[in-house]
C-alpha cells in the first residue's frame, strides 16, 4: 500500500510539473501571469518516506523551493505585486520597498527587474549572505541594519517604511508583515493546492498541518482554508527560540516586558533559524487557527537537517528543518496512521553561510554532527 502510494504522489507530481509547462494564464492563487512568473505556485507535494517510517505517521510535504524564487515568498511577491499594480500605485520606474530578512525580497527583486520596478529591499544583518548577493544580483538596492526590536526606527520594517515615506507617490510599501495579500496568497493559492493534492495522492484528508511563522501568512492562509474544509484537521505552531508565538499560543499574550527583562525571553535574533520567529503579532499571524504549539531547539533543527540530507538526499534550510522536527512531535501527539503535512520552505543552498556553516553552528554553541544521524534519537 505504502508503494503504491508513493508511486500515486510521484505521478502526481510529475503529472503536475506537465501541465505547468503548458500553462499560460490562470493559476490558483491569482497568478494570472505569463513566462516566468507563471511558474509561482502548483508546487509538487511528496512524501518524506523516512519520517513517515520513523513515526508512523504519513509525513507530506509541499516543496515549495522548487517555486522559481527558491522559496514560497514567489507567491506572495506576486500577489502583493499585483494587488499594487491593480489598485494603481505602480507604474514604469516605481520603486517597491520592503523589509525582509531575505527571501520576499530575492521574490520581489526578481519580479520588479521584469516589469520595470525599482527595488528596494532592507534587511539585518544576521541572515545568511548568499541573501544580500543574490538581492544585488537581481539589481535591488539593499540597505542593511542591525537588528533591532520593533520599538526601534532602525528595525528593518520600520526603515523600509520610512525609505517609502520620504519617496511619496513614487515608492510602494510592500508591507508582508501586515497586508492580507500574504494571507490570500497562501488562502487561496497553496492551502487549496495542498489539500486538493493529498486528496488526489493518497486518497485521504490531511490531519494536520505543521508550520513555523515570519510574517504568519502561510500559517493563517492554510489553516483557514483546511479548517473551512474539515473543522476538525490540527494545526500546529513550531517556534524557534527567543520568539514570542509560543508564549502566545500557551498563554494567550506575547512576552511580557518584565519576563524580558527577567531574561525569560531570549532574543528572537539568538536563533538561527531564519525568516521565522516574531516578536509582536502581525495582521497576518492574528488571523491564523492554531491548535498547539512548539517550542524547538536550534541543536533539533540541526540534527534533523542533517539527518533529512544522509536519509532522503533533501538539503533544507533552518526553517525547515524546524517544520520537520515540528511533524515529528505532532505525530506523536496524534499517533500512528494520520497524515501530516508540512512546507519545504528554502532549500540549504540559501544557507551555506550559516546553518550549513560548521564554525558558524559550532560557534553558537550547537553541536555539528560529526555523522549524520541515522535515526530520530536524537529528538526530545
Ligand atoms: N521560511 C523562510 C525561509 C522564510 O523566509 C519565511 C518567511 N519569512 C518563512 C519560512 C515563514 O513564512 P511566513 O512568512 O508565511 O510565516
């Protein structure tokens, strides 16, 4: 039955790839686009055979690195993109800001050089390297800060709106943190093709859907669309260290300043995992359902990546491998014989300075496997 159905998912996926090539116009989500940018979205889904044997669970994932921007931020560029272009605040020559701490930007940087946009793009200076080259390569102007709170006016957002105030009518605020396009990229666009593809490869309805959060729009996007499908289907927060969202999830309030200040919060920077954790609740995360949440370590996301890599020849990014340790513990919670779904979100190609670095990983205190582990032992 397993192989069967593996071999179901790979014809799907496959059948998927097909009929990408040939479209033009019209895809979910919104993407009514042409060439390259009709590639964004229609991601295949898999199966990770590995986890799902170690937790006898069926583990799915929608690898969202195969969108042509490296990551799920294709979809959500897009569509902030369009919305801009349709509310008619872009024309030839116009600037589009944002901040990001890299892959919105790579995506919008990409989309704005084929229509004739000028980019903008500020991000800290904690993020992988490759993110800065690849955003100059792409032609945006990047400016970098330190990373600082939201309170600060050099947080990366806060100076990216401000950058677009002193351009006036010229420049646009892309704004991912707090504009429901991310949500209805994810809403309308990679929830609905989820669903539909675990349904159609292996006949089942998802139970549970596993996902970390940066801005929070995948997390509501799909949990709206699945739960408005089955009420019942589990949605799981993964939080890395220093965030405030789980505390959210637990305790229904963010961090406190005196727990701050008591140094029961850690800095949502002391992680190494990129482009997820929060420190506030943003517009999009507000409208997520989540069930549980869990708190991972970064040593968790380290070994699992490793682990992923000698198990299934996958090389993921850090925010990933939390997803992944994430699908591990909701299979537990759940039991054997549910369906567990997750996003690839990066893959370790965008990493290769930091998580994938040896001196860097070892230099946060984590341990780098001298081996790659051969099972889940390694796990809480
Ligand atoms: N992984 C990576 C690599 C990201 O860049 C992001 C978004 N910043 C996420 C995960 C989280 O996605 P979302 O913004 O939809 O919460």
């Amino acid at each position: 039955v397993a192989a069967s159905a593996t071999t179901a998912a790979i014809l799907l996926m496959f059948s998927q790839r097909r009929s990408k090539s040939k479209r033009t116009l019209e895809n979910k989500g919104g993407n009514r686009e042409s060439g390259y940018a009709a590639l964004i979205g229609n991601t295949p889904l898999i199966e990770l055979t590995s986890l799902s044997r170690a937790t006898e669970c069926r583990v799915l994932a929608k690898v969202e690195y195969l969108n042509p921007g490296g990551t799920s931020k294709d979809r959500v560029a897009l569509r902030m993109i369009q919305e801009a272009e349709k509310a008619g605040l872009l024309h030839p020559g116009s600037t589009v800001i944002e901040g990001t701490s890299g892959s919105t930007g790579i995506a919008l940087a990409s989309l704005c050089r084929a229509r004739g946009y000028r980019c903008l793009i500020v991000m800290p200076d904690d993020q992988a390297a490759e993110k800065a080259h690849l955003l100059k390569q792409f032609g945006a102007e990047v400016e970098i800060v330190k990373p600082a709170s939201i309170a600060n006016p050099n947080h990366y957002c806060n100076r990216a709106r401000a950058r677009a105030e002193e351009l006036g009518d010229e420049a646009v605020y892309m704004d991912q943190f707090e504009t429901m396009a991310n949500f209805r990229a994810h809403y309308e666009g990679t929830g609905p093709e989820m669903w539909e593809q675990v349904m159609a490869g292996y006949g089942a309805r998802p139970d549970a859907f596993v996902m970390s959060a940066g801005t929070g729009g995948t997390l509501a996007g799909v949990s709206r669309a699945w739960k408005e499908r089955e009420e019942k289907v589990q949605v799981f927060l993964v939080d890395p260290p220093g965030s405030s969202l789980y505390h959210k999830v637990k305790h229904g309030v963010c961090y406190s300043t005196a727990q701050r200040e008591r140094g029961v919060r850690r800095h949502r920077y002391d992680s190494l995992a990129e482009g997820i954790g929060l420190d506030r609740l943003t517009a999009n995360f507000r409208k997520a359902r989540i069930d549980e949440a869990f708190h991972v370590p970064d040593q968790e996301a380290v070994d699992m990546a490793h682990f992923l890599l000698q198990a299934e020849g996958m090389f993921v990014g850090s925010s990933t491998a939390m997803n992944l340790v994430g699908c591990v513990r909701a299979a537990r919670v759940l039991g054997p014989g549910h369906t567990v779904v997750t996003v690839l979100c990066d893959s370790g190609q965008r990493h290769l300075t930091r998580f994938w670095n040896r001196r860097v990983v070892e230099g946060a205190g984590l341990i780098w496997p001298e081996t790659p582990p051969v099972n889940l032992n390694f796990l809480q």
